[in-house]
C-alpha cells in the first residue's frame, strides 16, 4: 500500500449500508483511501487516535444563509467556523436579489460572481449556493447557471409574492425589486427547472426548492391577531402565520409541479398539518420527485417552552403536537434531510416590536450535537441520522458520492464525535456572531471533538485550528482524481 498522508485509528465509523462499526481509515490527498479493520500508525503521516469515539462524515448543512444580515465575508468566516462546531463540512447557501443580502437586483451573470469573490477565502467549510429567479431574466439564465456556474437548485419563496421577509410591508414589489413574482413565475421557473433537469443524462438532479407560506392569509391571519392583541411573542407570531398558510401553499405547489414535472424540494415543514399536506402532495403525484426537509428548531422549540421575539423565524416555531408530529415523520422516513436554515441575526435585529423585528437565527453548531441526542432518544440508528444530515442532501443537490458518506473514493470531510460528554449549550460554545442561541440550556451529548475538511484537521477541542480553505462547490461534483487504494 502507498504511504498515507493521515490515517485515523481506533474509532467507530458510520458506514452506508452497514450503520456503525469498528474501523480504521486512511486518507491520501484530501480523499478517503482505505477503510480496514485495522491500519497501523507506520503507514501514513499523522496519527489520529479515534478510540471511544464515533466517526462519522461531516454533515451537509443543505440549508443555510451567508450574507443575508451581514456582509458575506464576515459572516462566511464567523459562520462557517459554527459549522465545524456540530461536524458540518459542507454548506449550500441561499442567496437571492433584493433587499438584505447584496441589496440590488440584476442579471446572475453579473452579481453571482460577486458572491463568490466575496466568499472565496473566507469559508472554512465547503460551499455552494442555490439562486432564487427573482425575474423573468433569472429565469432565463437557468440553464447558464447550470451548466457554467455549478448551481444545480434553485428557489421560489411564495410568501414574497404579497410580504416583505419580516410580514412588516405589503410592498412585496419594492422588497423583492422583481416585476412579477407570482403564481405564473412559479410556474415558469418550474417549466425551466423541468426541462433542464430532463435533458441531463448524467443523472445529476437539477430541483426547485421552495418556501411553502400564502401570503394572503398571512396578511388577513396577522390583521385579527394584532387587532384582539390575545397572544404576545412566539405563539402571536405562529398565529399570525398558521399552520394552514403551510398547507394551501403546498396544495398550490402539488398542482403546478404535478404538471410540470419539476423535482420540488419542500423546505423546513414546521406542522403536522404541513407534513400531511406534503404527503398529500406525493400521493396525489406519485411519479413525481418531491422530497422533504426540516429543521433542527422546527425539531427543538416551541411557542410553549420558548416564547422569546429572538425566535422569530419563517415559517413560526409551533406547538408541541407538531414537534411531535414531525418527529414521527422523521422516525417513519417521511422527512428527507434535516437542516439547520441558519441565517445570523443579531441581538439589534431582534428588538423594536414583533412584527417589524427580522425572522431567523443560527444552529448549524447544533447540527450532530441535537440530532445524535434526540435521535438516539427516540429510536434512531446512526445510519439513519447521518442520512438525514448528511447523505441525503448531499444526494439530493449534486454532492455525492463526494460529501455526506464515508466511503473509498469521498472526500475526508469526518466529524470524530465524543458521544459521552454531555455539554450544556452557550452561544459562546457555538463560536457564532450572533450574541444568543434560541438552544440555550439544551443539555446535548455527542459533540465533535475534531472535525476534518478533506483530510486536514479545521476544529479541534473547542477552537479553529486552520485557515479558512473551504471551496467552492461546482455541482454535480465528481469523483475524478479520486485515489482508490485497497486495504
């Protein structure tokens, strides 16, 4: 066998297909190239001793926000550093034109290059973005995006179409800075989305991610809950934005993707009554690819036990029978991928009255951390809940087999994970920007300890131990230049 450059040692890995088992791995220029029983400590380099500890693939943050309150060079850097936190090695970003993030609108050929001067350099996980067609131009450019850009996802938020992202404005149009973002540009990003992704033939998925909230209901839902002014924080907010705006907006998207044929992607489904209507949506369209996600808070919090403005997020944190209800989903395989939907809002950005204060906050330091501790809990096995953080997504957005699995061939993106230590969570353990997590006080196990960005340690006990070297992800990655060495 060639000599290594690290090999890992004495740990429990969590492999497809065979869950978790005793193994040791050996990692050449930046992939993983020997998975054995039992390597030795003279083949490579560097030694890492794994004993007592679980290894496992970095997580695939699928959802997440750089630039969206805060400059993206300073949030990319500070960000993603959080990720490493909870094991996270590879992020896919949203970005859109309009207001908040570069605050202008334009073609993609001009402004997404942009975003990737501004990220280069300052990431230390690997990245890639999904775009949001705000225009009719956008539209147009799907298939240059795809083909040049390495942007194979792409995004529709509905409740745009009539609200501003805080619910404060009607100006949807000045907000978006966008002609017409309705039902019919719906429609038409689908059809573009559609054919792109039937035309490939190397199997790479091409999808539309979308953000399922009706804005019409929203507007008359938020008038009466300020006008009887019965409920205060979160639970005001989930009232004003009811589980039954989840539920047309997915009705909708069951009628124009079941025509067009567009792979959907149902983002962070926060009620039992949204799950039910996105299982609708699958039954009434059984050909059709559709796959679903949630988050990490929609899994932890409620109006209940955390009734605090700094939890405003979209759609609303909700009621205990929903956490429950998607729990249930998620143990019965119904739910996809789980995702943290970080976006850094600041303490600032909080305050002011409810309505006007910006929705959103991190969790991506959480990602390993809550779902190996709840998951476990409720009966999960480790391959189950590498799956959903990291598997999954990354075979859903054009990743694999290079991210979110350990095996010969992939990327070394590991987490090496203490599952004993029990922590309480702090925002300062989370090494984010943003002064407080809506986690507080969660007593989690399974922190990782190191965790790798293809083979080199980036995270080490509590701290960053490296420059920022993420790169950019031009999707569908492939596995050319992989190095295959037998045990």
């Amino acid at each position: 066998m060639d000599r290594m450059d690290s090999v890992i040692l004495g740990g429990n890995a969590v492999l497809p297909g065979r869950g978790l088992v005793r193994a040791d791995i050996g990692i050449k220029d930046g992939r993983i190239c020997a998975l054995a029983e039992q390597l030795s400590s003279g083949m490579a380099e560097e030694v890492i001793d794994a004993r007592g500890m679980l290894v496992l693939p970095g997580a695939v943050d699928a959802h997440f926000h750089i630039g969206i309150y805060r400059g993206i060079e300073e949030d990319a850097r500070s960000e993603s550093a959080s990720s490493l936190v909870g094991g996270v090695t590879s992020v896919i970003s949203y970005f859109r034109t309009g207001h908040n993030y570069l605050e202008k609108s334009g073609p993609y050929s001009r402004i997404f290059p942009e975003v990737l001067r501004a990220t280069q350099g300052n990431s230390y996980v690997d990245y890639g973005y999904h775009l949001a067609p705000m225009t009719k131009e956008h539209v147009r450019e799907i298939d240059e995006l795809i083909e040049k850009s390495g942007v194979c996802s792409f995004k529709y938020y509905m409740f745009y179409k009539g609200l501003d992202l805080s619910g404060a404005s009607r100006d949807a149009a000045g907000y978006t800075m966008s002609d017409e973002y309705d039902l019919g540009h719906l429609f038409e990003i689908m059809e573009e989305v559609s054919e792109a992704n039937s035309s490939r033939s190397d199997g790479a998925r091409i999808s539309l991610s979308i953000h399922c909230e009706q804005p019409e209901l929203i507007r008359l839902f938020t008038e009466r809950v300020r006008q009887e002014g019965l409920l205060e924080g979160l639970e005001a907010y989930s009232a004003s934005r009811p589980t039954l705006t989840e539920h047309l907006a997915v009705a909708e998207v069951s009628v124009l993707a079941g025509h067009t044929g567009c792979p959907i992607n149902l983002l962070h489904l926060s009620s039992e009554e949204a799950l039910d209507a996105a299982l609708d949506l699958k039954k009434q369209n059984p050909l059709l690819d559709a796959r679903l996600e949630t988050t990490l808070h929609h899994l932890a919090l409620t109006y209940e036990t955390y009734n605090d403005q700094r939890g405003k997020v979209n759609p609303p944190i909700r009621a205990q029978s929903d956490v429950d209800a998607l729990w249930n989903g998620v143990i019965r395989g119904d739910i996809d991928w789980v995702c943290s939907d970080h976006a850094c809002c600041s303490e600032e950005h909080k305050e002011g009255e409810l309505w006007s204060a910006l929705p959103g906050f991190g969790g991506t330091a959480l990602m390993y951390p809550f779902m190996l501790t709840e998951g476990l809990r409720r009966g999960l096995t480790y391959e189950r809940i590498v799956d959903l953080v990291a598997t999954n997504p990354a075979r859903a957005y054009g990743l694999a087999p290079r991210k979110g699995l350990i095996a010969v061939g992939a990327d070394a993106d590991l987490a090496i994970v203490d599952s004993e230590t029990i922590r309480e969570v702090t925002p300062e353990l989370l090494l984010s920007a943003q002064e407080y997590t809506p986690f507080e006080g969660m007593a989690l196990s399974h922190w990782p300890r190191r965790t790798l960005l293809r083979g080199r340690t980036a995270f080490l006990e509590g701290e960053i131990v490296a420059d920022p070297e993420g790169s950019y992800m031009h999707r569908p990655l492939t596995v050319e230049g992989a190095h295959f060495i037998a045990p």
